[in-house]
DNA sequence: TTTT
DNA sequence: TTTT
C-alpha cells in the first residue's frame, strides 16, 4: 500500500537491563522492556490512580544495540522511535500466541538516552556505517543527519549566526 | 512516573468496516482493524517484497465514536494517533492471552480521515463536550483547538494574512 | 481541508527560564525557548560536530502554564508536544517580520517534564478543567486519560494483571 | 546534547508544485509548500472557522527529491517528517530575517503520498543508496526497512502468517 | 520489571 | 540561552 505510516513513540524506563542476543551470523539483537505509566485524579474518590503499560521492544540495528550494550542499564529512561510488528509464536504447549513488539529497524528507528548518566551515545561512527547487514538507524539522537550546509531557498544564510529570541 | 509518553502513529486503510458495540451504560465502543505496510526490494533476489501489518484499534471516545460511525468503511484511509495498551483475557479454550491494541481514548488521541469522501468530520461540538464520561478526544483533525488569538510575544500581529512563500 | 496533521515533537532543554504573561482577562500565557541538538562526526575531518536548533514554544494552556511556572527552570528538560504556527509581526523599525512557533493549545498538546526534578506534575486536578476558556490540554503527561476499564473486544479482561515478558 | 528529539509530522496539500534546484555539485533540493488546516465552531457566534497553516518544506535527500519531481504536484496530499530548522537570511532590502523551515534529510526523514496517484514512490532502489552524499533518508513510506525475519525472542515465529482479527 |  |  503506497502511502501508510507505522510509528510508535515511547519515553519510558527500563523495567530491567537489556538482553542482547546474537543471529548466528552474528547480528546482535536487543530486548528492551520499557514500562510508560500515566497518573491521574479519580474522579469519584478524588484518589490518585496509576496505570503502567508495558512494552516490548526489540532492537534490529547494529549500532543501535552498541549503544544500548553500552549505556542502558535497568532504570535507564529513554525515547524510542520505532514500528508495531505483530509476530505469532507458538508457546511450550503448543498454544499459538501473538506478540506485539516495537521494532527498531532501519529508517526511522531512533534511541535516544534521557538521563545524564552517559556521554551521548558518541562513539559510534554513524553516518559511515559499516556496512553491516541491517538497515542503518537513527543513532542516538540524530547524529548521522549532517546540518543544512546551505539555505533551502538561495537566498543569503549565514548558519552560524545564532537566533535571538 | 513523571515523564513518560505512550504514543502511536499510523496511517493506514480499514480492513474492513468497523465494529462499534455499546457499553451497559451506552457509550460507544469501536474497533478498527488497521492495515499499514511496507515494501522494499530485496537485495539479492531484487525482487519486491511486500509485507503488511495489522492493527487493532479501540476507540473509546464518544465524538471519535461518531465519526467512525458516520464516516468510515472498509478500505477507507485514515491517520490515527493513539495509545499502547496490552490486555489479558482468556480466550474460549481458557487459555491466557494477551492483545495488544491502539486505544484512542482522552487527550492526544486523534483520528482524521485522508480520503476525500467526507467533509472532514466536522459537525461534532468539540469544545463543547457535552460532559459525556469519557474524556473529551481530540477531534476529527484537531477542531477543538482554537487558533491564537493574540501573537505569543505582545508584538504586533496581523494574524489573517497568508504568509507569502 | 480535511484531513491535516500538523504536529510537532521536542525533547530538549529550557535555554532560559520560562517567561510567563497574562492577557487582559486574565489568561496565562507561557513562552519556552527550547534547544535542541545534533552531534556528528564529520565525514572528512572526523571533527566532532554539533549544531543547536532554537525553538520558541508558546503555551496557551491553562493548566499547562501552571506546570511551566511551578516546575520549569532554565536547563529543564522537556517533552512538548504542538503544533507549528507562523505569526507575522511588524518589528520597531516597522518591518514586517514572521515568526514560527511551536503553539501548545487545546488537544493533542502535551507537556512532559523529563527531570526527576518535580513530583510529576501533580497537582492539577485535570480531567475536571475548571471551565477554563483555553482549551484543556493534555496535561504533564497524560494525567486525564482514563484507564481502560473495560476490554476492547468484550472478551474477558483482567485489566490489573501484569504483562508477563 | 544527549538526548534531544526535534520532529515535525505533517499531512498536507501542496499548495503549488514542487521547486526542485540544484546546487553546484548537481545534488538536488526540493521545496514545497505544505497547507495544514484546522476548523472549529466559535463558541459564541456558533460559525464555523478555519484556520489554514502555511509550512515550508525543504528536502536534502536524493531519493525523496527523485519522488518529489516524479509523484508530487500541486494539490497532492502528503504525510511528512522532518525536523525544525531556522535560517538567518538576508532580504533583498537588506532586512536580516528568519525562516523556519522543516528539513529533510537523513535519518528519521519521511515523505509519503497519501494520494492514489502512484504506485508507492516505488523505483528508488533504497536500500542501496547509492553512495549519494546526502544521508539516505526514510523513503516514500518505509522501503528499506527490511521486515523482520526472525522473531525478536528467539521463539518459535511463523512470520508470513497474518494475524486474524 | 521501571519511574514519580 | 540549554545540554553532553
């Protein structure tokens, strides 16, 4: 279908340190269970209630799982930008089971630290990408996206200048 | 927790018309099923390859509710902005599943329809929301929220001309 | 037009402290100067680089103002959730000038303190929204969404078990 | 800065045809002009209003521009994703100016037709990339995400499967 | 299992 | 003017 969109935002915490498996070529995979919870006023009692949703998400991209190896520890808040998939699995007992997963694969997938705990991701070299088998993806915030060398319209710019408001 | 967001984006066609049910107490309940997908060409066979995602969608907002039911059939398009929920329930052999759904439900939810086949929704009194119990949604498109009267800095504002680029 | 998104995502952090104003009746209005940033490493010099994006937020929200004022502080980091509007102005040399800036108004606006600074929020009995003449807003978070009570698919739910992955 | 996030999402008509230029080195840059609109009853006069938003699209990315100059005319819907940029300027009469714009380019980067018009943006061999020195950016929808061939847990994934609801 |  |  031309023209579909399939976006899932999250800022949440990790409920407990990342798994990182391995493809047995070699591909690293990450497992990231990230709780997001929303607070709000009872309307009848007046109490304050809470909901934690719980989500699933699973890393595809190399440098991505570097950086989640590297710096995400249990606790660790993060905004994550990936897509819905839906996998049928069968469990033990033979059941047939859905998982609904938020897969960070290729464009548009970005992970990006909200605690200060560490530098910034740094480090990986996007943007050059090592040829490596999976799509590239958004680094830790937007490193690979090189700034806007020249105005988007020929008139004069000076970039540098910075905006005074 | 302070400073989480649970938030999906699709955009995607109806898999067929929706569904909408009644609680006891008579507000609107509607599902949607969802179709987004991708494609891309496959790097060794060169091949296209398509892959489509489904989505189930809840909709527990009276005046999004209305329109779905007005408005919306099988294969229409639509943009729609939600939350993750996972549920449990126990399906009828008593084996415990879960389902993960996109709930429109409150503040940032958002459905607005892409085809041309209607006139946008309109006709609901957002901003009025005659306090039904659910918590007012954000509307076909976004009526409800009133264009900036006064310019956000005290300068001078001419806010009905067009901006000329 | 039927049929339009316009929408704006921030995470960054408050350059200054908040400036907040009151119209004539009384209404508050917020103004944020937000950064944000992109580092990369050039291609050629293998230079670390980075590049600051400022942008100006304006809050037409009641009960978001109040957060802004109660929990905001320079270097603050937030997520905000608006929409783009472009304002045009006449400067005090009398030219003509546009502005474009993030507006956080009515639904599908949202103000989430990403510090552990503050307790969250709290506090503001949203949900109720005591008839303010702005329209309400998505609050710190997503305090006014209720939980979902009931299931979507009328099958059984038993919402306060926990997710077990 | 670890940890910003500058987005901006966009479905809109193209309120005339696209501009594509060039720069020196033959890479191309391609402009639109993107309308969003929103309506809303007055509350008091019970008229109908409409508010129309005019946005300045600028694409950096080779295969989006290839897109653009073959799919996109005047009238065209889109759903876009970009960041937030302002440029300094210098008008003809001297005036330093501002504009914001919303940059494509790079990662986390979308342009996505929302029109019948064509076949999917298809064509472009993304994934490949031709070693345009542009960052590649997220295709028409999401090309070069290449789908998930094993599951994200190691179970047991029966991925062609679709999921029956 | 997180966080406030 | 922030942040790393």
């Amino acid at each position: 279908m031309a023209g579909s969109v399939n976006k899932v935002i999250l800022v949440g915490n990790l409920g407990k340190d990342p798994e990182i498996r391995r493809t047995q070529d070699g591909r690293p995979i990450a497992n990231l269970s990230i709780a997001t919870s929303e607070t709000w006023r009872d309307k009848n009692s007046g109490e304050r209630k809470e909901k934690t949703e719980w989500h699933r998400v699973v890393i595809f991209s190399e440098p991505l799982c570097k950086i989640v190896e590297q710096y995400l520890k249990k606790g660790a808040k993060v905004y994550i930008e990936g897509a819905l998939q839906t996998r049928k699995y069968t469990d033990q007992s033979g059941v047939e089971k859905y998982s609904t997963e938020i897969v960070l694969q290729g464009f548009n997938s970005t992970l990006t630290m909200l605690d200060g705990r560490s530098g910034g991701g740094g480090g990986g070299n996007f943007g050059d990408e090592p040829g490596g088998d999976f799509g590239s993806s958004g680094p830790v915030s937007s490193a690979p996206r090189r700034p806007v060398a020249a105005g988007g319209s020929g008139r004069n710019s000076d970039m540098d200048d910075d905006i005074p408001f």
